[in-house]
C-alpha cells in the first residue's frame, strides 16, 4: 500500500466522540479529514465548537450529511468514522456506501454506535427497542475489542460500547481460561462525557459533582452486549450480572469485575493468564496493584490489576471512556481495515494531571 492520505469522513461529527476522533484524525499520518458531517454544527468552523482544534482545522467547518460528496474524488480511497447516535446512525452509513459505491471508492467504515454490534437483527430489535434500519448491512461488520478479533475479513468494523469494552478487556481472559466462571459481577463507573454532548440531569454539574450513583442495575444495554461478545470472543455462555455507575468525574471508566471460580488460584497465577492473553497487545497492560483512571485518561491505554482469595477473584480495569472506549478502538479498528499498524497515531503521550 502506497503511503498515500486516505480522505476520512466523520459522521456525527458534533458530539465528544466526534471531537476526540477529529482529534486523533489532526494527528494520524494516513487519514487526512475529508469532512465533519453535523447536522447541527453545519456551517460552524470546526474551532468554534471544539476550541482545542481550531489550530489543527483552521478553516475547516462542519458540513451538512448531503454536502461531503462533491468532496470526494472519483475512484478515491475512503475511511468513514461514525459517531452518530444509536438507532440514526445506520441510515447514515448505509447512505454513505451507496455513495461510495457510485463514486467507485474503495471504503472502510467502523461506527462507534450500537447498530452494528450485533450480527442478529432480532437481537438488536430486544434490546433497543426498534427494527435495524440496515439488516442487510451486518454481515459485512466485524465487531468486538480489537484485542480480542483475530484477522481482518470483513470491509467494516462495529466497535463496543464503553462500558462493554473495559468488562470484555476484563473478563475475556478469565472466561477462555481453565478457570472459567459460570457467572460474572461487574460494577462500572463512569464519567459525564459517556452521557453525550446533550445537556441532561444526569451531566449537570451540581447533579454530578461530588455524586455517586447507581442507574439501571442489572438492566443496562450493555449487558446483553457484554454476554453476547462474551461468547463471540470464545468466553463461552456466561451469566453477566451488571450495575453501572455514574462518577462525578468528565471521563474515564473503572471497572471490577468479581466472580466465583471452580478451583482455587493465587494472584500470580491469575495474573499470567492476563499477562500470556495480552502479550501481543499493545495498549493492555496488567501492572501491579489497582489500576487508576488518572493513568489512562486521554490515551488509548487499559491498565488491569488482578487479586485472588482462594476460588474468589477480583479484576479491575480503567480505561477513557471517549478513547479507548470509542474513538480510539475506532481508530485501531480502521488502522486495521487499512491494513496499518495497529496503534499508528495512537501512542502519543497523554497530558500530565488531567
């Protein structure tokens, strides 16, 4: 592959997500910003709306979803980052590779909503409620943590909720172990950006601040998608008991995971299993003692600490939830697609005391 810039379209491009991909598209050698689809940011310039890029796009504005292709070249490579919401963004996708198709682009798309997280249409139907407005669109999807997908056969990526992404990048290893639990206790707590732009009583500040709760114990989204990639990762049919957390912090994810084993084991045992799982990977790291949010924060990175009391065990796992959990997995499925290395622009360091 010619070392040339690959035009990048980010749909959705308005909210956190949006933004944090801008951002790690400003700073990637391959992917060059094609354009910023917003339906309602369109006409605003880029800088106005996320003031930390307005060096990295100055003069770029967000553009309306049915004026980027006059932008796009016939015969063009093309990569398409979807960030737009649940239950839109499929339409959206399945415009953009009509599109492409007419221009004769070659595409990649990997969306960071739930619409393509499920191989099944009925599945997605039970657990949001609507009918995929794209069935005939999911076989082309691979989705899961890229950790845990091996190869690269399919032309788009699905990537994991954030909440699914730091319980999979935790459980996964234990399950496919000779330790494998039956059952599965996850609490999750994260920040105020993992609600979205939209102002809501859940992301006010006095609401948050100095705040900690519980919402939809045992009765979350993410937990039907835990399971499911769960067993699409080889972990086997596992019961997941999950209860998330609001923190009243912007950003980041803490998880811990507890569960019940068929035989003993010490933290050093358990430790390698998590050590051999993630040899290969380059953004998992298990360290020594309990991981902390403050360490992953603006990077790309899960840390994950382990401990073990007889047949009792206990695995933590923090990761930013607007990178890792989103544009970040996002980017390291399309280096993927692209066939790039992997983490290419995504090592840079993170600033100090976020």
């Amino acid at each position: 592959m010619s070392a040339a810039r690959i035009p990048t379209l980010v749909l959705g491009a308005g909210g956190y997500v949006g933004g944090e991909l801008l951002r790690l598209i400003a700073a990637h050698p391959r992917f060059e910003l094609l354009a910023a689809v917003s339906a309602s940011q369109a006409g605003k310039a880029i800088g106005s709306v996320f003031a930390s890029l307005a060096t990295a796009f100055d003069g770029s504005t967000f553009c309306a979803p049915d004026a980027w292709p006059g932008r796009l070249p016939e015969g063009a490579d093309l990569a398409v980052f979807s960030a737009a919401p649940h239950g839109a963004s499929a339409n959206l996708v399945d415009d953009v590779l009509h599109t492409a198709a007419e221009k004769r682009a070659t595409v990649h798309v990997v969306d960071s909503s739930a619409d393509f997280r499920y191989a099944d249409a009925a599945l997605y139907r039970t657990v949001y409620g609507q009918a995929h407005a794209a069935p005939g669109l999911l076989g082309q999807f691979a989705r899961g943590v890229p950790e845990q997908v091996a190869g690269n056969d399919r032309a788009h990526a699905g990537h994991p909720g954030c909440f699914a992404t730091a319980a999979l990048l935790a459980a996964v290893p234990l399950c496919r172990s000779r330790l494998a639990p039956a059952a599965l206790y996850i609490n999750g707590i994260t920040g105020s950006t993992g609600s979205g732009r939209e102002p809501q009583s859940g992301t006010h500040h006095p609401e948050r601040h100095s705040n900690l709760y519980a919402y939809k114990p045992l009765a979350h989204r993410h937990a039907p998608e835990i399971a499911a990639q769960l067993e699409a990762a080889g972990g086997g049919d596992v019961a997941v008991h999950f209860v998330p957390h609001s923190g009243p912090f912007a950003r980041g994810i803490h998880v811990t995971l507890q569960a019940t084993l068929p035989a003993a084991v010490n933290t050093a045992e358990l430790r390698e299993i998590y050590e051999a799982y993630y040899k290969d990977a380059v953004f998992v790291r298990t360290i020594d003692g309990t991981p902390r949010l403050k360490d992953v924060v603006a990077n790309n990175f899960c840390h994950i600490g382990v401990a073990a009391q007889g047949d009792s065990v206990v695995v933590l796992c923090v990761i930013d939830n607007l990178v890792k959990g989103a544009a970040g997995g996002a980017m390291q499925w399309m280096n993927r697609l692209w066939s790039l290395p992997e983490s290419t622009g995504l090592e840079a360091a993170a600033p100090l005391w976020t």
